[in-house]
C-alpha cells in the first residue's frame, strides 16, 4: 500500500508541476516591422487637373479657352477668391482673323463680359494672326493688383459679331498675393 500510496502522491505532483508550467507559458510573438516606403510627390503625366498649382507657397491659378467665334465677348474668367496679379505675358488673346480688320481688347470688370478696366487693346487685319498680350504689373490698374471674384474678359472692340472668322484661344494666368 506504500507503494501504491507513493505513486499516487508522485502523480499528483507531476500533474501540479506539469499544471502550473503549461499555465505560465510564455508566448512570444516575433513581428517584423513593415519596410518604409517611401512615397514622391510626382504626378502621373504631364497633365494636372486642377485651376491653381501651389509649387513652394506660390499660388498660380491657369485658364484657357477657345474663343467663340460669333460673339462679343470671346471669353471671361473669373478670378480665384484671393487678392491676384496678372504677370507679364500672363493674359493673350491668340486669334487667326479671317475677314476684314478687328480690335479686341481684354479687360477687368465686376461683370462677366464688360471690360471696364483695359488691360490691352489690339487690332489685328484681315487673313493674319494676332496675339494681345495683357499685364496688371505694368499699369495703375488698383497698384498691379486683381481684386478676388472679379472678370477677366476677352471682347471684340470693333468688328461684327457673326461676320467675323476668327479662331484661337484665350490665355490666363494669376498669381496670388
């Protein structure tokens, strides 16, 4: 009976020291951090498709259109909501004048289409191409400056509207104050 006594305390002792080691196991679980990944801020192609381009804090804001060849008023943008100036080269008008001699003028006004601050005037003559350049920085237009949510306008000054051939695009740029 010793014996069996025996066995039956080494049993019991096992299955407390066997018991208490499976409960304290430690489970270690080894993670591997992902790579960096380090992303560029490069587009996809040469086309952004977006009014206004930020490149270090300068704020430009590009607008183009084909002219409407039976109208007065060829095209008009609106200004950006932002104090803006017109850089030099910055506002053309690039037509191909079929009939007869034209004057187009691009100007700034609080209504789309009027052009009550020129800007520039041009004529171009019949069967030629002609550009009119526009700047705010080389006149008294309010010290160079665009006010925010205002017009800029492209119009036929002298000439026919419907009689007229005419062809091209209008060009605007604006940079931010």
């Amino acid at each position: 009976m010793e014996t069996k006594n025996i066995i039956v305390g080494l049993l019991g002792v096992l299955t407390i020291v066997f018991g208490v080691a499976y409960l304290k196991q430690t489970v270690v679980n080894i993670t591997t951090p992902a790579p960096e990944v380090t992303t560029y801020g490069a587009t996809p192609g040469p086309d952004i498709n977006s009014p206004y381009l930020n490149h270090n804090g300068v704020v430009t804001w590009s607008y183009s259109a084909r002219v409407r060849p039976s109208a007065v008023n060829l095209c008009t943008f609106k200004s950006p909501n932002a104090t803006t100036t017109i850089p030099v080269g910055g506002a053309t008008l690039g037509v191909l004048n079929v009939l007869g001699t034209n004057t187009f003028e691009i100007g700034q006004s609080w209504t789309a289409g009027a052009t009550t601050t020129r800007l520039a005037i041009g004529t171009v003559l019949g069967s030629q191409y002609g550009e009119i350049i526009a700047t705010t920085t080389m006149t008294a237009l309010t010290d160079g400056k665009v006010s925010p949510n205002t017009f800029i306008s492209y119009n036929l000054a002298t000439g026919t509207p419907g009689t007229t051939a005419l062809s091209g695009r209008c060009n605007l740029r604006l940079i931010e104050l």
